[in-house]
C-alpha cells in the first residue's frame, strides 16, 4: 500500500488524466444527445443548482464550470483511493493496473447511483444511455490506469537516476 502522501500525488495525477478522458466522453455524449458539448458537464452541477442543471446545454460559468470542479474532485478522490489501496507493484503490469482501475470505476458507479443521495448523483445519468455511461466510465479507469503507470515509471526512473551507478 502506498503511503497517504504518494496516494495523494499520484491521485492528483490519474485523477487529472482520468477527468480528462471521462469529460471528453461527456463532451462527446452531450454533442450527440443535445448538441452542446457542455450539456452533460453541466448537469453535474445539479448538486448546487438542483434540476435546472440538467437542462442546461450551453456552456456557462455557473453550470460548466462547477460541473467541471465537481468532477474533477471525485475523480482525484477515487484515483486516490485506488492508489492507496492497490497492492504495491501492481501498476507494473498494464493488466492488474487496468482491472484495478475498472474496479476502482465500478466502486465509484455503484456509490455514484445506488449509494448516493438524487441530489449527488453525477447528474449525467439522467441524459445518457447505459452504454454511454459505460463508456464515460470506462475513460474514467484507463485515466486512472495511465496516470498510476506514468506516476509508477517516473518514481521507477527517480530511483534509478539516484542510485549508484557501476560504470560510472
């Protein structure tokens, strides 16, 4: 398990990333139900605005941007937990990195929409298909996963460049 600390920076990292890939897919779904890239973003800010959120198509400071915030802090939440919790070394291999992330994205889907109050629901849901949600969380865990292997190669090359090296 990885300290508090490494959790959290790399949680920041596979967060960001897994964000970006998991919007992108919003982008892409709100483009094609209404349109409007925003629209499903948006309605992720139904936490502070109620309903009204999840009508909202056109991008705005408001909706977008909290949508956007809001978003971005569950990700960095869960990429932390996932990084906390995986068994250390896991990350090398792309497989168990990949399937620790899928799990780590259905936790986060199960707590999203069976465990969560309406009002803390993504909000997304109620304008998305089913297999349109799998997709938003399918980019949420290779975010993850990506994030997590690129945190693990840069500390891996860290090590390596400050260890004593034979040749030289």
């Amino acid at each position: 398990m990885n300290s508090w600390n490494n959790a959290l920076r790399e949680g920041l990292v596979s967060g960001t990333l897994a964000s970006l890939l998991s919007t992108a897919a919003l982008a892409l779904g709100g483009r094609r139900r209404s349109g409007h890239v925003a629209a499903l973003t948006n309605a992720v800010s139904h936490w502070a605005w109620g309903d009204d959120a999840l009508r909202h198509d056109r991008p705005t400071l408001r909706h977008t941007l909290l949508g956007l915030a809001i978003h971005q802090g569950a990700s960095v939440l869960w990429a932390t937990l996932y990084a906390r919790l995986r068994p250390q070394g896991t990350v090398h291999d792309p497989a168990a990195a990949m399937t620790g992330a899928a799990t780590t994205a259905a936790m986060a889907a199960l707590v999203d929409f069976k465990c969560t109050p309406q009002r803390l629901t993504p909000g997304f849901e109620h304008r998305l298909s089913g297999p349109a949600l799998v997709a938003v969380y399918a980019c949420f865990a290779a975010g993850i996963a990506l994030g997590a292997m690129a945190m693990d190669e840069q500390e891996f090359e860290a090590e390596f460049d400050n260890s004593p090296q034979p040749w030289h």
